[in-house]
C-alpha cells in the first residue's frame, strides 16, 4: 500500500505546481517571479505531467495488485 500514498503525495505536489498558474493574482504579491506567463504556463504544464504520471502509476501497480490477489485467492 505504500505506492498509494506515493501517488496521493505526488498529486498533492502536483495541485501545488497548478494552483499558482490558475489563481495567479492570488501568488503575485508573494511570489513576484511568477509574473510571467511563459513560468506560469510552464508551471502548469508540469503540474499536469506530475499529475497524470502519479495517476498512471496508480492504476498501473493497483492492477497488479488485483491480480496478484486473484492468484493468492485462487490458491
């Protein structure tokens, strides 16, 4: 069980990766670098990969384990 919580905890970095692109009025006074859309745009587009690649990841080993399960329960 621990690559669910890996892949929660990579989601959870993800969504703090997308939220400064989405509500940047928000992070501007704190974070004045992120002015630009062209750090915002690529800030968004790695929160989307993290995001899906940690999802990918999920569903990939959670089938695994599914069938690893099968196989114990058959046996």
């Amino acid at each position: 069980m621990n690559y669910v919580v890996a892949t929660y905890l990579a989601r959870f970095v993800a969504i703090l990766f997308i939220i400064p692109a989405i509500f940047p009025d928000f992070f501007l006074n704190r974070f004045p670098g992120l002015e630009a859309p062209s750090i915002r745009g690529g800030v968004f587009a790695i929160g989307v990969l993290i995001y899906i690649g940690a999802s990918v990841a999920y569903y990939v080993l959670r089938k695994r384990e599914l069938a690893r399960r099968r196989e114990e329960m058959k046996n």
